[in-house]
C-alpha cells in the first residue's frame, strides 16, 4: 500500500504538468495574434512578370484517308451513293375530240362458227317478235269519267211513267250506277237509292240515262277503257237531273 501512494501522485502531476504546458501554449499563440492585427501579405516580386502574345497557326488538314485492302481479304467500305426521287413523267397533251364520232360496231350475238377448245357461258341472242294487245289494264295514271251531258228537265218529265205523268209530285232523287260505253252511254243500270219511293222516281230515273253522255276513263296513253261503271244521280220535279 505504500508502494502505490506516490505512483499516484506522480501521474496526477504529470497530467497536470501537461495541461498547464497546452494551457501557456495557447496563451502565446493569442498574445502573438492579437500583437499583429492585420493578415500577412505575400511578398511583392523585385521585377514586373511580360507577357507575350501571338497568333496561333492554323490548324493542319487531316490526312486523306485512302482505302486499303485489310489484310485477310477484306474488302474496303462501298463508297455512299445518294438516291434521288424519279423524274415525274412528261405529262402527254389532250387531244380534242374529232368533231364525227367513229361509228360504233355492230354486235354479233349468236353461236360461233366453230366451238372453243373450253366450254364456258356466253350471252344468248335476243328474240325477234310481233304482238298485239288492247293495252288496257288497272295500273295508275290514266284519266278518270267525266260528264259530258245530263238530262234537262223537260227530258226527264218526258220519260216519267203514264199513271203519274202530269200529276203533282215532290220532288225526288234517284242515285244510279250504270256502265259507260265507248260510244258515251250509259248501259247496264241499276238504281242504287231512291227518294221518295212510290211515286215512280226509279222507274223515270232508269229511262232518263238514256240522255245523259260520260267520257269512259282513259288509259295513260289516251285509250279509252270500256266496261267501267259510273254512279250518278237523277232529280226529279222541276228541276234538271245531274
């Protein structure tokens, strides 16, 4: 125990020693700074420092480059070749048209003298032929009846039946259906209402047809068509049928 005290007490010293040697170091290096106050500058040169300028030269072409044959057989790089677009086509002046047109040739439609070699389907000739026909028929287009004249009053009081001709009677309507012949008139009669009845107005109205005159209707190239009914109507007592 007596051995270790004063290897204690030395170290503590030497550490002590070694902090208050930084310590007076760092007192110096203050004390030095704060003495000088300004940065050192570096020392100027006894004699001014020439400068020399001059003009570059220009600069050297590179060498051409000719093309070798490599050795082992390889053959130099295909010089490039620039492709231009086509030159357009001269474009040909048009022609007026001759002022007689060349007459077309006659097509021949028929069986070939002398078969092919390959069978194949050919046009067939067209037929030559007459016919006849009356051209009527029910298609659209055509022109209806029309009334070309009725019968008067004095017409249909002649026609009226002996037992009440001249005797006082209302007046009466009678509506008739009748076929129109091509020759104007009426035929095939046939009463369709009758007002009043009993007193003969159909009877009168069916002889009073006789005097009126239709237009048949006509087919759409003027051809009248026979056989077409009208309806019309008969007044009687004073006054003119229509």
């Amino acid at each position: 125990m007596k051995s270790e005290a004063p290897l204690l007490n030395r170290d503590r010293l030497r550490k002590l020693g070694v902090v208050l040697g930084v310590s007076a170091a760092h007192l110096l290096v203050f004390s030095v700074m704060g003495r000088t106050g300004e940065p050192a500058r570096p020392p100027v040169p006894a004699s001014p420092i020439e400068v020399f300028l001059f003009r570059p030269p220009p600069p050297l072409s590179p060498p051409s480059v000719q093309a070798a044959r490599l050795p082992g057989g390889t053959a130099p790089a295909a010089p490039s070749r620039i492709h231009l677009p086509p030159k357009p086509a001269d474009r040909l002046p048009e022609r007026p048209a001759p002022p007689v047109q060349a007459p077309e040739p006659a097509l021949v439609v028929g069986q070939a003298p002398v078969a092919g070699p390959i069978p194949a389907m050919g046009q067939g000739g067209a037929g030559v032929g007459t016919g006849s026909g009356d051209g009527n028929g029910s298609g659209s287009g055509g022109i209806g009846p029309m009334i070309l004249r009725p019968a008067t009053s004095a017409e249909i009081e002649s026609v009226a039946p002996l037992p009440v001709r001249g005797r006082r009677r209302p007046a009466g309507r009678v509506v008739v259906n009748c076929v129109i012949r091509t020759d104007q008139r009426l035929d095939d009669c046939r009463i369709v209402e009758e007002s009043p009845r009993g007193f003969g107005f159909g009877e009168q109205a069916l002889r009073a047809t006789a005097f009126f005159r239709f237009r048949p209707p006509m087919t759409a190239a003027g051809r009248p068509i026979e056989g077409q009914r009208v309806t019309t109507f008969v007044s009687m007592g004073g006054r003119d049928g229509r």
